[in-house]
C-alpha cells in the first residue's frame, strides 16, 4: 500500500516539476521577447501610453 502511494506520488511530481520547469522557460521568453519589442521605436510608442504622453523620445 505504501508502495504503491510513493510511485503515485513519485510520477505525480514528476508531471509537477516537469510542467514548472516549463513555465519558467515560458516566462523567460516573453520577459525576453518583451524587452525586445519594447526596444522599437513604433512598438513602443503603440505599447506605452507614457511614450505617446510625453511625446519624447528615450534616446537623449
């Protein structure tokens, strides 16, 4: 009986650790991603409503 609760449990956090393994490289891409598009000048100015606000540019 116990046997068999720590090979459910065993594969269950296997799935566990796999699916959170995953999202972390998914949230890594699209902070990355992100940032990338945020370094266009038209991208941004469409994103950030502060950019079309102010009305400057971040290059000094």
């Amino acid at each position: 009986m116990a046997d068999d609760f720590d090979q459910q449990y065993a594969r269950f956090s296997r799935r566990i650790e796999k699916a959170m393994i995953l999202l972390i490289f998914i949230c890594a891409f699209l902070v990355l991603s992100g940032e990338l598009l945020l370094s266009f000048d038209p991208v941004r100015a469409f994103l950030l409503e502060t950019e079309r606000l102010e009305g400057v540019s971040h290059i000094p």
